[in-house]
C-alpha cells in the first residue's frame, strides 16, 4: 500500500469514528433512560393496578406527556360477563419539569343480556333484560412551581332490569365522585444503550468498507 493509499485510509477511519463518536456522545444523553413502573390504588375501594411507561422521550421542561406502553386497572366498574379490568395501554401519563404527577385515562364498558322464551317451551312466555353500563375517568391537575398536583377517580356502573316496555329495577348501581388515587413507584430498569466498544468496531468496519469500494472504483 502506497502513501497516499495509506493516508486515505486514515482519514477514512478517522472521519467514520468521529461520526460515531457524535453517535455515541448523543446516545450519553439517554443513559439515564428507564422502564418505569407504578402501582395505583383508587380511594380505599375504587379499584388498583399498575403501569408501565419509558421515559427516554421525557426533557425536563415544563408540562409533558407519555403513553403508558402497558398497565390494567382492576375495578369493579365494568358489566361485561367476565370483565374484571380495563387494559391501560396507551393512556397518558402526566409530567411536570421531567416529574411524574399522575395518569390521564377514561374508559367504559356496556352489555346487554336478553332472555326470552318464547310460549311454545316450557317455562314460556317470558322475557327480561338486564341493560349494564359503566363509565369511569381519571385526571391529573395540579399548580405549576409549588408542587400541588392530585390525581381524582370518578366513575359509575349500573344494571338496568326490565321487560319488553319498562325498567323496573336497577341492580349493582354504584356511583364515586371525586375518590383521590395514590401512586407507589415499584420498579425502575435501565433501558440498554450501545457500549462505546460497540461504536469503535462498527466505526473501524464501516471506514474498511469505504476504502475498498473505493479501491474497487479506481480499479475499474
């Protein structure tokens, strides 16, 4: 390898590593990126669960958001058979000045039972519905620069039982106002970034492959 080949390939190496070296400072800055989780508890009877969000997107300043990547919310606000809980993915958590201050999520659930037996069975006629719905949210507010922010529940869920022309009774009716909701912070993991080993032996490479396709072009 001739001089002047010698010190292409020098400063082939050296720019790649540089940029690189950008990459690598730019990715310090999320070293301190997490997976955080949270368990909530609504009230002393409202309901709990847990939620789980990375805050790699957060900057510090001023009022920010970020969608809860997965959660559920155990309550007894729902109709549906077998419905126990609401999935919390994609509901908002709130931040002020890079601190977590509390959930911005709503959600409802609605069934419809019908029985109906017609006169010709046995036990016929008869006929009754049981119409359930139920609705509840959660909002965060607070006052920025003092430290006050509070997170409240509301919520209702009721079972309508009727016939063909008439609701004669309400089942299961349960209405909460205002219940306040308490976070616990339980888990925080690191999110993995590249190691600098990584971004040298990719740098060296990459400036490698440089050199030879322009070998390869001179060569043609």
């Amino acid at each position: 390898m001739n001089q002047k080949k010698s010190q292409k390939l020098v400063r082939a190496i050296g720019s790649t590593i540089l940029c690189f070296a950008a990459l690598s400072l730019a990715a310090g800055d999320k070293v301190q990126a997490a997976v955080i989780t949270y368990n909530f508890q609504v009230g002393e009877d409202g309901g709990n669960g847990f939620f789980k969000f990375s805050n790699s997107s957060l900057t510090g300043i001023g009022d920010e958001e970020i969608a809860v990547s997965e959660g559920r919310f155990n309550t007894f606000m729902t109709v549906s058979p077998g419905k126990t809980y609401y999935d919390l993915a994609g509901k908002i958590a709130l931040f002020y000045q890079g601190e977590f201050r509390g959930l911005r999520a709503s959600d409802g659930d609605s069934s419809i039972t019908e029985i109906d037996i017609p006169p010709e069975v046995e036990g016929g006629p008869y006929y009754i519905k049981y119409d359930g719905r139920a609705s509840w949210s959660v909002d965060t507010s607070g006052r920025s620069g003092i430290g006050i922010w509070k997170s409240y529940f509301s919520g209702y869920r009721e079972v309508l039982i009727g016939d063909r022309n008439r609701t004669f009774a309400v089942d299961g009716r349960r209405i909460i106002n205002g219940s306040e909701v308490f976070y616990t912070l339980v888990d925080t993991v690191a999110e993995p970034v590249p190691e600098p080993i990584t971004f040298a032996g990719t740098a060296l490479a990459m400036a490698g492959l440089s050199w030879l396709k322009s070998q390869k072009k001179q060569a043609v």
